[in-house]
C-alpha cells in the first residue's frame, strides 16, 4: 500500500479541518436527480462504477506523530443507504439539513456519504456528501456526469490511468524547481505595501457558521452579459472580479485591492477528468486609482488573472509564511465554475441541486455557473452570519449589479464617479439622518444641573454600591468638601486632575468633587502598568492625583496626592456649593486613548460637547427619575460618561458593578434583577456572552426591570438584535 503527503490543497483543507473542528466547513454536497425510472441495484451499481474509477473516492487519510499521509484503497463493491420521504417534504428538508451540517471526516474511513433517496414527490434521488480532501466543485461535476451516463445508457467509465497521486508527486518535484522560487519572489513583490482592505470587520469570535443566497439573472440579462464579455474579450470571472474590486476600493479606498479567485488548477488535459482536490484559492491584488476607469480596471484584471495563472502553483499558506498576515487578502472570493454537465443528462431530465453545508470559512464567496447549460447564470453567495447578514448580501448583489451595468453601458466611466448607493439610502442619509435639529439645554454646566437637581430631590437614592448608598444631597455634600479641599490646593478651570480609584461610591464622589473645583478629571485604570500610568501622568500635567489606596512606589508623581478612602482632611471641609469657575467651553474631562497604534492620546472634551450628548440621550430616551441605570462601562473609555452623569441631572438613580465584572453576566443579571435597574449599557463582545448566559440558563425574567438597552462602541449585527428579542423579550433596544 503506497503512502504519499497530502497535497498542497489537502494540506490547506486539513488545517482548516482542524481549525474550525466538528465541523461541515469541508463537507461538499448536492442532490441528484433522477427523471427517468430505475432500479436501487442500478443507482447502486453507476456508484460504485464511480468510486471504482476515480480513484479520489478511495482515498483514505492516515495521521502518524502529528503528521498526515494518504493512501489509496482497494475497491469493493458497496450497498447503500435507501431514505423514503415519500409526502413527507417537512422531515426530508429537516434530514437533509442534519446530513450536510454533520462533520464527515475521519481517519482511515471513507471520505464520502452517498444515500438513495425516495423523494418527498415520489421521485428518486441521490445525496452526494464528500470531503473536500478528496473533491471539489469540478469533481462534483465529473461524478454527476460519470453517475448519470451510467444509469442512461449504462456507459462505464473505463479505470483512469492517471491517479490523483500523480498530482500529488508533481507538486513535490515543482517544490525543488526554479519556477517556485520564482512564484515565491512574484508573490512578496505582489504584496509589498499590502494595506488593509476588508470589505467587512470581522468579528472577534472565529465563528464558520455560514448562510447562501442564491441569485439567477434572467436569459435576457445574460446574453446582455456574455456579449459583453465576449466583444471586450475577457472572462465572466474578470467581470465580477472587477465589481468586486470596484466595490472594494469604493468602501475602503486601499490602493491595492485584493479578490479571491478559486482556481480549479487542472494543468493537463488528463486532470481535467480527475476528481480530487486540486482547486486552490489565490488573490487577485490590483492597483487601483480613483481616476481608473472601469476599462482600465478590467484590463488591469484581466492581466492579473493571467499573472495569477503562471503562477498559481505557489500554496497560499507560503504566501502568508513569506508577507504575514494581511486583512483583506481573501475577505472576498470569485469563481466561475466552467465545467458543464454533458448535454444528454440535461436532455433526459436530469437535474441537479448544490446544498449550503452551513459553514464558511471566509466572510463572503460569490459562485457564478451555468453547470445546466441553460440560458441563465446562477449565482450563490455564500457568507458568514457573524459578519455579513442577509439583507447586506441582497444589498451587495445589487450593487454588483450595478456596477456591471454601468460597465456594459459606459465602459470608460471613471471609478471615482460610480454610486454604490440607492437612490433610497441617498434619500435617508441626506433627509433623514441630516434631521437632527433638538431643542436641548445646552446652557448650564454638568455641575449647575446636578446642584440644580439635589435641590429638587435632596432625599432621592442617588447611587448605590453593594448595599451602600448616597442620597442626592449625601453625595452633594461630600463632593463639595472634596471641591473645597482641592481648591484649597490650587484647583482652578481647566486644571486637570488624576483620579485612579475602582469603581465604588469614592469614584462618584472623586469626579463629582473635581468637577466642583473647576477641574477636569483624567481617568486612570489602577490595573494599568506602572509604565502607561506614568506616561498619562507627565503628558497631562496632572495637577493632583486621587486614589483609593496606598500608591505603588513605581508611580513617580510629586504633587498633591489624596486617598479618598483614608484621607481626613477631606470630612473637615465646608459642606456648602462652591462657585461656579468654569462655562461650557472649558474642560470636563480629558480620557487617553488604548494606545494600540502608539502612545496614547489624551482626548480632550469640554462641557459643551459632554452635555450635548447627555441632554440628547436623556431626550431620546425620556430618562427620568424613575430610572436607575447600571454603571458598568470602565471609566477610562468615553461611553461611561453617560453612566457617570447622565442620571444625576434629572433626578434618577445609578448602580455601580463592581470593578472587574464586566465579563460577568451572573453578576450583572443579579444586579439588574435586585436593583430593578432600567438602562443598561454594552459592547457587543459583552453582549454576546450575556445572551447566551441568559439563553442558557432560561433566566430572561430576572432583567423584567429593564426599558433600554444600548449597544455600541463596535458593529452591532441584526443577528444580535434578534437574539436580544428572542430571548430576553420584546424590549427596548438601541444601537
């Protein structure tokens, strides 16, 4: 028995295997069809005609000391799996689903599941579930051919000479030759100055779940289409490659954008009647100007797609080895599937299905065929729901659509000149979202309202912190003795001062007694390394520096320092408001950003931006003093600002999570549920393990306080959305 390596394509299709385990990510399938009448022990003999010929369907996968290898085994003659759904369409789709979404792959067994299907109309079928490992869309193809010529006119496909082995021993001689280390100079050159271009942000969970629409442009369209192409000489696959790359540049404004192109990779005429698998994925990278014209671009891609030709050989894995990881190089795929079913199974009434196996393994692959050589071109969009949903899909093709319109009626439009949007969404953007005229009180400093608002409601619970709470005039009280002694101190406006507490009631108090001073807070994480909380420190000018315990000797601050926990200078101050030294240019705050891209950056805002927003959210959310919102949010990022201030200008209560429990949504469901807590703010990487806590453990009725929930600061899905309903309730959300 001859063991051989794993192709470049098998290796690549492993890895993937591996990656997204217990999973239909590899799994290929499709129905076929069968109009005239035949016998099981027919259907059963043009299978085993299949696997006997092609050698593919007899390759078995050996896994020693981490490492992979192959073998081909002997034919023996199969029964097969008979399925009646005869008037039952409802457990024939629910079957058909389980069989596609399974995972089939194993070691040392078959690669592939056929069954026999009695059809829910009384007419029969065969399911064709195969591993990518051994198949690919043009092995697809080959075995309806083979299997349908065999049941109509019991044609016999004679053994193959070559073997897929044959594949697999040319890539290992090309691995020594002169042309890969010129295919491996070709590509660096190709992706030097590679800059993101993604058509959609990812999100953070490596979820495969995926979903299809399908498309079929009319006979019309199509001609319109292939006459096209036809008289500008290029491909079907050029076309919508370049509306791709269009569409690409249009939304990211990369100057190298790059499309996947899946090559199908049959070199010689022999490997053209081969199953296997040889297709391969590669980028097309064109340069693109916003001065282009469409025919230039399609000219352009046209050249590149020759270029990708001589050398597709070079596995996409070195590509990464050799450039790294680069965002966008196949967010996106192309593929134009060539291979046709003979013309006598389309005669006779034979048809076929391709089935979504409910995985994807990149955000977005868009497959054009006419495999039934009919007058129309089908075209599936296959995505993942985590990053694109249905809707953008519907919308995406239609500007596809658009875009090879404008390319067939005027060719030498340039590209900075072509819409991708709806005359609809121009509408909304420029009448309805431009609509945001609102009478606010943008008048009155943060701290003129909140002494405003105690005066109102001295006696109303104003935050509260594990059992521990201040009334509106309790709080006011002990900000103004923090105010007093911070202006005793030398605060004045625009002074910024430190504050680096956890989150508890000396947090409000601290901010709140700043703010009264004249001051303008920096909000600083205690779990920041001694080195970035250094930095934020000299790079503002800290005035002061507040804190909740004892400073770490590694922190190098030499001015006034208060601990707001310890310090008893604070309880002997006046109790009485300060005045006003600050207006609604001055600063409120100054909140430094991650540092991701280089040192962080202190991000100034003053109290009028600051109170715009809070009197926005409080107006569109007709916030009240019946409300009591969770403050959870970290107070070093901009969206705690609405947790911090925004309940204490009209009246309504704040409960504090403690710090470090933002991931924790036991804890922040127990606390919503005891504190009857209204308004609820998240990220969607929060959000998510929040639902699915709330899923999992059925406990939906515990948050029957909540009236508002937002969710921002990164993409907000529909998906999401719909999960939020779905099982916590009909409430209100907002993005």
């Amino acid at each position: 028995m001859e063991k051989v390596p794993l192709s470049d394509a098998q290796i690549e299709i492993i890895q993937l295997q591996e990656y997204y385990e217990n999973t239909s990510i590899n799994n290929i399938a499709g129905i076929v069809n069968i109009k005239n009448k035949v016998t099981i022990s027919e259907i059963e003999k043009a299978l085993n005609n299949l696997i006997k010929n092609h050698d593919s369907y007899r390759i078995k996968i050996k896994k020693e000391n981490s490492e992979y290898e192959q073998y081909i085994s002997e034919h023996k003659d199969k029964n097969f799996n008979v399925v009646d759904f005869t008037n039952d369409q409802e457990e024939y789709r629910h079957w058909i689903d389980e069989q596609v979404s399974k995972n089939i792959f194993s070691i040392n067994s078959d690669l592939f599941e056929f069954t026999i299907i009695k059809l829910p109309e009384g007419k029969t079928g065969i399911l064709l579930l195969q591993h990518h490992v051994i198949s690919d869309g043009w092995s697809m193809t080959i075995a309806v051919n083979t299997i349908c010529n065999y049941l109509i006119d019991g044609t016999k496909t004679e053994t193959l000479e070559p073997s897929y082995f044959d594949h697999v021993r040319e890539e290992l001689k090309y691995k020594n030759s002169e042309r890969f280390k010129k295919d491996k100079q070709f590509w660096i050159e190709k992706l030097e100055n590679f800059e993101d271009n993604e058509l959609f942000k990812k999100n953070a969970t490596n979820c495969a779940q995926g979903d299809r629409q399908s498309f079929n442009l009319t006979d019309a369209y199509t001609v319109k289409l292939l006459t096209f192409c036809e008289k500008n000489n290029i491909s079907i696959s050029n076309l919508f490659t370049t509306a791709m790359i269009i569409l690409k540049y249009k939304k990211t404004l990369a100057e190298k954008i790059s499309v996947g192109s899946i090559m199908h990779n049959r070199n010689k005429k022999m490997e053209k009647e081969l199953t296997g698998a040889f297709s391969r994925t590669l980028p097309i990278i064109v340069d693109v100007s916003s001065n282009n014209s469409i025919s230039d671009l399609l000219t352009k891609t046209k050249y590149e797609s020759f270029n990708l030709l001589k050398h597709r050989k070079y596995p996409y894995r070195k590509i990464i080895e050799d450039n790294g990881s680069k965002s966008g190089i196949l967010d996106c795929m192309v593929s134009f599937q060539n291979k046709q079913y003979d013309s006598k199974i389309i005669e006779n009434g034979y048809s076929d299905e391709w089935l979504d196996n409910g995985s994807n393994n990149t955000s977005l692959a868009i497959s054009i065929s006419n495999r039934n050589r009919d007058n129309s071109l089908a075209i599936d969009y296959d995505y993942q729901v985590a990053v694109v949903n249905e809707k953008e899909i519907t919308d995406l093709h239609n500007f596809m659509l658009k875009i090879i319109e404008t390319a067939i009626e005027n060719p030498n439009k340039q590209i900075k000149d072509i819409e991708i949007i709806s005359e609809d969404e121009k509408r909304t953007i420029l009448n309805e979202f431009n609509n945001t005229e609102m009478n606010l009180n943008n008048t009155q400093t943060f701290v003129e309202r909140f002494e405003n608002q105690v005066a109102q409601t001295p006696n109303q619970t104003a935050v509260t912190y594990e059992g521990d709470s201040l009334s509106y005039s309790e709080l006011n009280v002990k900000a103004n003795q923090l105010a007093h002694q911070l202006r005793h101190k030398g605060v004045k406006a625009n002074h910024l001062v430190g504050i680096m507490t956890n989150r508890h009631l000396e947090m409000i108090i601290g901010i709140y007694g700043i703010l009264k001073a004249g001051g303008a807070y920096v909000p600083i994480d205690p779990n920041y390394p001694s080195e970035r909380i250094n930095y934020i420190l000299t790079d503002s000018n800290t005035y002061a520096l507040l804190t909740d315990s004892v400073l770490d000797t590694s922190i190098e601050f030499n001015q006034t320092v208060i601990n707001l926990k310890e310090d008893i200078n604070t309880s002997i101050q006046p109790t009485d408001n300060l005045s006003y030294t600050t207006n609604m240019s001055d600063l409120m705050c100054i909140i430094y950003t991650s540092g991701t891209t280089g040192k962080p950056k202190g991000v100034k805002m003053p109290y009028k931006s600051v109170m715009n927003n809070l009197n926005r959210r409080i107006n569109r959310f007709d916030i009240s003093s019946n409300d009591n919102i969770l403050f959870k949010m970290p107070f070093t990022f901009d969206p705690s600002i609405w947790e911090l201030f925004g309940w204490a200008i009209v009246g309504a209560q704040a409960t504090l999570l403690p710090s470090g429990e933002e991931g924790n949504p036991e804890i922040i469901t127990s606390l919503i549920q005891m504190s009857k807590v209204t308004m609820a703010v998240f990220v969607p990487s929060m959000f998510i393990p929040f639902i699915d806590y709330i899923k999992s453990t059925k406990q939906a009725h515990l948050l029957s306080s909540l009236n508002h929930v937002l969710v921002g600061g990164e993409a907000v899905t529909p998906k999401l959305v719909n999960q939020f309903n779905e099982w916590i309730g009909k409430k209100t959300t907002h993005n």
